[in-house]
C-alpha cells in the first residue's frame, strides 16, 4: 500500500495513463485513488467485526493476506486507470483488515506489563514500510523511462503481504479467542508458551484464570451473534463510550495529520504535490519524501522507526495519556509553522525560502521523534473493549482513522491546489479539539490486563 502513494511522482505513470500531470482531471484522479483505498480500509474494517469473531484472529488476518495478494497483483498490472482505482479498493480492504486484526491479536497474546511494548511493534513495521516504500521508489526513479519505473515498486507490495500469510501458518490462535469458543486446552496451552516465567511461575496460571473467569462473566448475557455483539455494544453508556472513545481516538490522530506514518496519508500520498508546489522536481521529492523518515538523511535509521520504538520502549512506564497528549501538542506546532512556510512561500520566486521550508518541513518531524502518536492509537484501541466484542471495537474504532482518511484524501489535491495554505487551519482546529478530548475524558490502561479494562 505504501508504495502506491509514490507513483503520483513518476511522469511514465501519468503518460501511461493519459493523464496530464498538475491538470484539474489528473487531481480529481489523484484524489479518487487516494479516496478509494480508505474506502477498501472502511470495508475491511466493517468486515472484521463479523470475520474476526466467527473464524478467529489468525484466520481473519490469513483471509485479508489473499485479498492484499489480490489487491497487489491487480496494482502492480493495471491496464488503465479504471484498473488501478479497483485495486486500491481491494487493496484498502486488506490493510483495513490487518491493521485492525494485527494489534488486536498482539494485544490479546501480550502479558500486561509488556502489551504496550508488543503491540507498538505494529507501528514500528508500518514506519518501515514507508521508509522502504520510498527507497525503493527513488531507486526506480532512475530505472530507463517506461512502465518498469512505477509497475516494480507496486509488485514490491506482493513481498510482506505473502511473508505474512505464510509466517502465520506457525502462529498459535489468540488464547481469549479460544476460551470464548470453549476450546479452553488449546487456550492453557497457548497461555503457557508465550507466558510461562519460571521467575513466577503462578503468573501464567493466574493469568488463564483471569481470562476464563471474564469469559464466563461475559457468557451470561448469552451466546450471540456477530451482529448480535455489535448490537450489545451499543446497548450500554459504558459500551457506547468506549466505541466513541477509541474511534475519536482514531480520527482525531489522523485529522491532525501526525507526520506521515499514521497512515493518513494526507502528507505522504500528497507530500510530491506539496514538494512540487516548492518548487522541488525530478526525483528529489521521491526522496525527500523517503528520506523525512531518515534522520538527517541517514540510511537505516527512520525517524519514524525510532520515534515509534520509543514509544514502544517506554509507553508502559510513562503510560498512554502523557505520551499522547505531548505527541498531539508537539504536531499542532507542526502544523502551525507548515501553515507560515507555505502561505509566505508557495506561488513567490523565492527559491531560498520554498527551499528552507521544504527542508524545514522534514526537519521538524525530526523534532518530534520521540513524541510519536503512531503506535498509541494501536495499542489503546486493542485494549479497551470487553472480549465478547473486542474484534467488532476495534474495527468500529479504526472505521475512524479509514472515514477520515477518506474524505481527507480525496479532497487534498484540489484542496490544496484551491486553497493552499488555508487548507491546514482545518487541522490545527481539529487537532485543539482532540487534545481537549484525551486530557478530559481518555482513562490510562497502562500495566492493567485486559480483563480489568474490561471490568471498568
């Protein structure tokens, strides 16, 4: 998925298709596609409320590696443009299923102290992809002019999604997942593999014991249906916060455009526009737009990588609420210095200042390195809601960050060819507001197991 959002930065993918690059029928194109594959990802996530419970987390998340197969074949031979529009739908599909299912199945086979590590692990490989994603792109840039340039990066795609169907063929089954289905061996075994410590070795047998105990409080209300479940979740005050909570969490992380690897892509699919609009050409914004995740430009190591290991590393001694809320504050300043660079800048011949405020643009996501938001999101969202639900939360919850990816991204850019630097006080405001939200009304989880979540 992430190598389709560099292809706007190769003129043999416009001449291919018969678009005429920066026209007003080229940005309505650009923002089709950007639309259509949040559009897959809202699917994907409606879908994993009903998949996720029925047939588990390890073969809901094998069913959404053929579809990402599918979707990446499709892409990678696109015969016009009607083509590439379908793939980035089903494409949209599969990830809106993995991002959802990937954190949720971490988070239910992670022991508590270490759930926020583990599941931040799900961010760390998305900023990686990113990074890889524009390597490889700026790579082919330089590949003789012809399809060749933009079809390889999107056949790249094929590599992870099949890694993953194949690597999870030897993952165990979510031990909650189980117990819920009344296969409570195969549970205590799963339970006793990942969390046997012989330095305590009752934690692995109050730990299953906890998890049963919640199941049989939960099996009171009766065996239900997937829709049933859905319709449970709205039948109480605290079900209802829950679902607001996590999916204003969601949105409100991707309104604020958080740089580039929260998988909005407001930046990052428009980000070769926005290099453009400096006055940057050629293959230079293939590689700046790589090279933001690298700090000071050097290979390996990603801003966005590092700033999410950080997060990883210590979101369970710091906690969700201060890393979230310094993250927040420290990109509304971003956006904020964004919005100066290019209302003084953009549309004046002053090379000096588009040149700084390019570079200033990649430099401030340094600054943010170790307040990233990225992870959190994953790792709240996977946490807060009650087992008989939990796959249907969590896929109401990232419905959030799919609905605003796609109404942002299908208006970026002619947005930002309308408006321009306007177009950003839309997300300072947001973003004002979704800080109010997680200091007034967003609990802290951290080092709590999920059965205790769940009883609050």
């Amino acid at each position: 998925m992430c190598f389709s959002a560099y292809t706007i930065g190769f003129q043999s993918f416009f001449d291919y298709m018969g678009l005429v690059n920066g026209s007003p029928h080229a940005n309505a194109i650009l923002g089709a596609a950007n639309g259509l594959y949040p559009a897959g990802g809202c699917f994907g996530c409606i879908f994993v409320g009903w998949v996720g419970e029925v047939y588990g987390r390890k073969r809901s998340m094998q069913v959404g590696c053929l579809i990402g197969i599918i979707g990446a074949i499709l892409m990678c031979a696109a015969q016009d443009i009607a083509m590439f529009l379908v793939s980035r739908f089903v494409m949209g599909w599969s990830i809106g299923m993995l991002v959802t299912l990937v954190p949720l199945y971490q988070s239910e086979c992670s022991p508590p102290s270490h759930r926020g590590l583990m599941v931040g692990y799900h961010g760390i490989l998305i900023a990686s992809s990113y990074t890889l994603a524009g390597l490889v792109s700026f790579g082919c840039f330089f590949a003789p002019f012809g399809n060749f340039q933009w079809r390889f990066p999107l056949a790249v795609q094929l590599i992870p999604v099949t890694v993953l169907f194949l690597g999870s063929f030897f993952l165990p089954f979510s031990p909650r997942w189980l117990l819920s289905v009344g296969r409570d061996d195969e549970a205590w075994q799963v339970v006793k593999r990942l969390h046997d410590d012989p330095a305590d070795p009752d934690f692995a047998i109050a730990e299953f014991a906890e998890m049963k105990a919640q199941i049989e409080l939960e099996r009171k209300t009766g065996s239900i249906s997937p829709w049933g479940k859905a319709r449970m979740a709205f039948s109480r005050a605290s079900y209802r916060k829950r679902l607001c909570l996590g999916f204003l969490l969601q949105m409100g992380n991707h309104c604020i455009s958080i740089p580039k690897f929260s998988v909005p892509l407001l930046i990052s699919s428009s980000e070769i526009i926005l290099y453009n609009s400096l006055g940057i050409n050629g293959s230079i914004p293939i590689l700046l737009t790589a090279c933001s995740t690298l700090p000071l430009n050097f290979p390996n190591l990603a801003v966005a990588i590092l700033g999410n290991a950080t997060t990883a590393l210590f979101v369970d001694r710091v906690g969700r609420r201060k890393f979230l809320m310094v993250g927040i504050i420290g990109c509304i300043l971003f956006l904020v210095l964004e919005l100066a660079m290019v209302a003084k800048y953009v549309g004046t011949s002053n090379q000096a200042g588009l040149s700084a405020g390019g570079n200033e643009y990649i430099c401030f996501e340094l600054m943010l390195l170790i307040i990233r938001c990225d992870s959190i999101q994953y790792v709240y969202a996977s946490e807060i809601f009650p087992m008989q639900w939990r796959s249907f939360g969590m896929g109401f919850s990232l419905l959030g960050q799919w609905l605003s990816n796609t109404i942002y991204l299908a208006v970026t850019p002619t947005a930002l060819a309308q408006v321009s630097w306007r177009f950003f006080f839309l997300f300072i405001s947001l973003g004002l507001v979704y800080l109010i939200l997680v200091y007034f009304f967003m609990p802290e989880t951290s080092r709590l197991s999920l059965e205790q979540i769940g009883a609050v």
